[in-house]
C-alpha cells in the first residue's frame, strides 16, 4: 500500500510543478529526497519548478486524415497578386493539386477539371469562385479562420462531386472584444470587422472593392486587347452563442464583377458582368451526452451576363444557375447519418443574336431540376493502431420526366503508429450537374448545365487513392507520399468557339464530345513544420486521359487541364519579429492544344481545319513570387500596422498562356498571347487591431 501512495504523490507533485513552470516560466532544479518508508526502491521527489521544452508547430498548413487545414491568418507573410492573399492561389502550391497560368482560374485536383470540385462557404456552395480574370477568388481570407481541402471524397457525407472539396469556415467561438483587420492596396483595398453585439453575439462584416482601372490602365493594354476591370465582395457573419451546447450563425456574401475586353485579332468588343450572391442559416449542436446534430438551410445564386459586339453583330450569351437547399447532419459516437437536399433552377448559356445574322432560339427560359441524398457513415477501430470507415451515399436526382438513381459506397483503411500514418480508400461518386462552354481569355465563358438536357448524362467516377505521412526529426519535419488513379464515365469537353454562334445554328449537343477517361498519378511533399523558416517542397505527377468515340475525334487524349509534372516550393522565413520573408515558386510541364492545320476566310467568315486534337503542347511554365513583409511598430498597444512588399513573376519568364486566332484586315494568323506584363509589383499596407 505504501508503494502505490508513493506512486500518487509522485504523480500529484509532478502535475503542481508543470503547473507551476507554465505560470512561472523560470527554469527550477529537481531537489530528489530518499523516501523513509521501508521500500527503498521508491523516491519521492520535490518540484520546486518544471521547465518544459517541446516543439511549436509554427507551420500555417496541417495535415489531417481527411485533407489539408490551412490558418488563414498566416497568409498575410506570403507573396500577394496585386496586394491580396488569395486562399485558392496558395492550395495551388500543394501536392497532387495544379498550378492555372494567368487568364484561368479554379482548382484541378488528381487530374479532375474544375467543374468536378465543390467550393463551399460552411458547406454551402458557390458556383463561380474566379475574380479578376483567374488571379484570385471570391474567397477574402481575412473574414474567414480557416480553408480545408480534402482532395477526394472520404466520407459519405462528401457532396455530389466526383473531385476536391474546398470549404472556408470561420472561427468557432466568439470574441469578448473588438479586433479587424484592414489592407490597403494598389488596385483593391479590404477590410474585416468583429464586433460583439452582446455577451453571446458577434458580428463579422468583410468588404473588398478594386480601382484597378485607375492606377493600371495602361498596364492592362497590349498588342491586341484592352482590358478594363473591377469587382467587390461583402461577406456578413452573425454568430449567437444561444448556451453551451447551441450555436446559430447567419452567414450572408454577395460579389460582383464587371470586365470589358476590346480584342483586335478577333476584331470583337467583349463585356462580361457576373456574381454570386448566397445566405444561409445554420444551426449547431454539440449535447453533452456526446452527440452531435448540425442544420443549414440556404439559397445560393449564380449569374453572367456576356455579351460580344461585332461588325453589325450583336451577341448575348446569359446564363446562370440558383439553388435551394437543405443539409441536415446526425453524428452519434461511430455512427454519422445525414441527408442533402437541393432544387436548382438554370438558365442554360442560350445565344440571342441579332444584326446581319438572325438565329430564332426557342428554348430560352429556365430548367428545373430536384436532387436528393441520404448518406450514413460508420468508424470501426480494428485493433489499437488500425481502424476502418465504411460509408454509402444514395442519390435520386429528377429533371422533367427523367429520373437518375445512384448509391455510392466509400471504404477507407487507416494506420497509424507512433510518427506515421498510412490511408488507404476506395470511392464512388456520381455527378448530375455539369459546367461546360468554350474559354479563351479568362472570362467565365463556362456555364452550368444539368444532366438529362441537350445530350448531357451524369458523370462517374471511382477509384483508389493512397497517402503515407511520416513524422520526422521530432515532428519538425513531415514526409508525405500520395498516389491515386481513377476512372470516369460520362466526361464531356467542349469543341468550339464563339463563332459557333455567329455561322450558323447553335444547338448545345453538336458542340459537346462525349467520352470515358481515367486519371492516375503519385506525389512527394517534404515539410518543415517549425521554426523560424517553415513551408514545403512537393513533386507531382500525374496523368488525365480522356477518350472520345464523335466522328474525327476517335482516340485517347490527354484533357485540357494536364500538366504532367509539376514542381513547387512555399517558404515563409521569420528574420526578426519585425521582418518576415515569403517565396513561392512552381515549375510545370504545359497544358496540351489543338493548332491548325489551316485557316482562311471565305465571305468574312473563317474557315478552319485543325490537327489531332490536344496534340501540341504550350512551352514549360515556370514563376518566382517574392515578398517582404514589415512590421512597423505599434499605433497602439492593441493595433498593430504593418506593410507587404511583393513581386509576381520576380523572373520575369514570358510564359506562353494560349494560341489562338487572329484576324487582322483580310488576313489570319495564329500566334501564342502571353500575360499582358512580365513582372507585377505590388504594395499593401495593413492594420490588425
């Protein structure tokens, strides 16, 4: 008995002292006293003081079992485009995930196209995410905590998508006290207020806006086109805290932009104004008994309003899509059941032409659509290190008179030990909702359509994927190894241009190829997790087919987006506590196109005939970003300033962005364009208080 009290005293002084060493923080000695009991094995000690020595992870990116979780605030230290910190522009850097040259946006993610990727706020979706011609998204990363990547479906609970899902979620308790942050820039100025209302209330409002027009006109005009730009966002959070156990959060954001393109090679004026407008409540629940119930009612709003002005032609192209929707969510110790529930109504990307050309279109107007989803999840340890996740989505989705049914299983394995981890899945997913259109200068020219119209089927896609993470060097460092190869069924790529809608009749189907592909690849990331420099390396590669059957397109190609290899580096290095250093550099093989075998014009109206498709491929890409950021000292003991300093494309490498068409006088030449400027300074001065 003496032994065993010796034991607990031993424990109970050892929890005072750490107790004590966290108050005091002043390092002690270990004063070791020889026990007068009969055991004399047994020592008690006495802990004046404890020091304790561990590891800070300092790094802003973690890696979880179902993806990557990245701390916005950090954000701040990296390179910025034209004075903002762009959430999608960082994921970019990361393993098994794309680089987009200028003038594209989105994610592809395990050789998926961006179409197959779900961005969600809170779990609500948004259909459009691009802001300023691809440079950065709708996402202002300042009103939001944190951005979670998981770039396969894990879970059953995984939406409707065959790719990644990107989530921005705010911080999950409220503040006592008043704090914001405001950057002001070049070319856009933001800021983010929290303010609480009450003891249980706080209120977030975020606002950005552009000027880009004011400063940068002349940079924005090269030897064919001129560009005008601008776009704002607002984003409105109001958390309540109702007890311990409820939380009610109304969450609101509205974005806009307006580009005006003059093109001389294509002799056209193009104006384009888009948006996204979404709300949402969402109801919160953690019980003390242990289970957990989330509720969201939303209604999300995508709009695009393009037109191209011609020679006596006059080209509207609207479109646009809005859903209705309910997420419900039941999670009870192993067990997580969940229901989706969404009504959509788009509005296809039907041409309305008038001038020396008159195209009679009868299907104007809005499609309905109504697709529904019950999911269960269930966690099975399997001894002390391995467990397994079983998981089974059912999926009825009905569009007019058709109905598509779809039961989607998911199992994944994990192992982990002492300083590793290794994942290995299986999914299914089918998708209804499809994103398509013809894309050439950076204007979302792309809209959304759904399946069972104009020819259009659900897609498909299932697969294997992989990870192994290694815990090095006393969790300083991490290794992480990733492999996955998929198949898809019901693909669609797009073949033309918009001069299908001047020439002749436009109908959707003839300009859709249909087809099956499948993707495949492996990836290595190294990171340094701590210290005063952290970031990664990471190697990619990865191949996308896509194989077609339409007459003068049998084969295998590779799709679009494919890059084969593709090299990236992220580092943030502290100097001082006033002087942080950020870099940002990618090396990638080029995306593949079709060229031409020949072109000319016949009446004014041209005439081509092209090679093999997705034959050629553009030059290698290559970009150094660099930036500096200082922290001046304090306005205030609370309010902290600081300046960012950065370059894009600090090399200057003149990256060859397309080939395309042009059309000067009676002549036609085809030639590549590249970005308008080969290096892009910016600076930005911030307040956090």
């Amino acid at each position: 008995m003496s032994g065993f009290i010796g034991k607990v005293v031993f424990l109970l002084l050892l929890l005072i002292g750490q107790a004590n060493a966290l108050l005091s923080a002043n390092q002690g000695q270990f004063q070791i006293v020889e026990d007068s009991t009969e055991s004399k094995d047994i020592k008690l000690m006495s802990l004046d003081s404890v020091l304790i020595i561990a590891q800070h992870h300092t790094s802003a990116l973690r890696t979880t079992s179902e993806g990557y979780v990245w701390r916005l605030d950090v954000m701040q230290n990296l390179p910025k485009i034209l004075g903002n910190a762009d959430p999608m522009h960082y994921a970019q850097m990361l393993p098994g995930v794309q680089t987009n040259g200028e003038y594209t946006s989105g994610l592809h993610v395990l050789g998926f196209d961006n179409q197959h990727n779900n961005y969600t706020l809170l779990g609500v979706p948004i259909y459009n995410v691009n802001h300023l011609l691809g440079f950065f998204s709708s996402f202002n990363a300042s009103h939001f905590n944190t951005m979670h990547l998981s770039k396969s479906p894990t879970t059953a609970s995984s939406g409707n998508r065959l790719g990644a899902t990107l989530d921005m979620r705010p911080a999950d308790q409220n503040q006592d006290t008043v704090s914001g942050v405001l950057s002001v820039g070049l070319i856009s100025s933001q800021g983010t207020l929290r303010l609480p209302i009450c003891r249980n209330t706080q209120l977030t409002v975020s606002a950005r806006a552009s000027y880009l027009n004011w400063l940068y006109s002349h940079w924005l005009k090269a030897e064919d086109f001129q560009v005008k730009y601008s776009f704002y966002d607002l984003n409105f959070t109001l958390a309540h805290q109702l007890d311990s156990q409820n939380r009610i959060l109304l969450d609101a954001y509205m974005g806009g932009d307006r580009g005006d393109v003059t093109d001389n090679g294509y002799q056209c004026d193009i104006s384009d104004y888009w948006g996204n407008n979404c709300a949402a409540i969402h109801w919160m629940h953690d019980n003390v008994a242990g289970w957990q119930m989330k509720h969201s009612l939303y209604v999300t709003h995508y709009y695009n309003q393009m037109s191209l002005a011609m020679t006596s032609i006059h080209l509207s192209l609207p479109s646009g899509i809005t859903e209705y929707g309910y997420k419900g969510l039941f999670a009870l110790k192993r067990w997580t059941i969940g229901t989706d529930l969404s009504l959509h109504s788009v509005r296809d990307q039907q041409p309305e032409l008038s001038g020396i050309y008159h195209v009679i279109n009868d299907e104007k107007g809005h499609t309905f659509s109504a697709e529904c989803s019950f999911y269960t999840d269930y966690e099975q340890p399997l001894n002390n290190n391995m467990k397994m996740n079983l998981g089974l989505r059912a999926t009825t989705f009905q569009f007019s008179r058709r109905n598509y049914y779809s039961l989607n299983p998911n199992i994944q394995f994990n192992y982990s030990c002492k300083g590793w981890n290794f994942t290995f899945g299986y999914s299914v997913r089918n998708q209804n909702l499809t994103q398509t259109g013809f894309s050439s200068i950076g204007l979302p020219t792309e809209f959304w359509t759904i399946a069972g119209k104009d020819g259009v089927i659900p897609q498909r896609g299932h697969g294997f994927n992989s990870e192994l993470k290694l815990d090095l060097f006393d969790r300083r460092w991490q290794l992480v190894l990733d492999g996955y190869y998929k198949w898809l069924d019901g693909q669609l790529e797009y073949d033309g241009n918009f001069y299908d809608f001047i020439v002749s009749e436009y109908r959707l189907s003839d300009h859709l190829l249909h087809g099956h592909g499948c993707n495949y690849g492996v990836s290595i990331m190294l990171a340094k997790c701590t210290g005063k420099l952290t970031g990664w390396f990471s190697y990619s590669w990865g191949r996308a087919l896509r194989t077609f059957q339409e007459e003068g397109f049998q084969g295998t190609y590779p799709a679009n987006h494919e890059r084969i290899h593709e090299l990236n580096l992220l580092a943030t290095w502290r100097l001082n506590a006033h002087i942080t250093l950020g870099a940002t550099f990618v090396l990638a093989s080029g995306t593949p196109f079709t060229a031409p075998k020949y072109f000319y014009l016949i009446n004014g109206k041209v005439v081509a005939q092209y090679a093999q498709h997705n034959a050629n491929r553009l030059p290698a890409y290559n970009r150094l970003d660099l930036s500096v950021n200082f922290r001046l000292s304090k306005l205030h003991s609370k309010i902290e300033q600081g300046l960012n300093i950065s370059l894009y494309n600090a090399l200057r490498q003149n990256n060859p962005l397309y080939y395309g068409m042009k059309v000067y006088r009676a002549e036609v030449a085809y030639k590549q364009t590249s970005f308008i400027i080969d290096m892009l300074p910016s600076v930005s001065y911030y307040l956090n208080f």
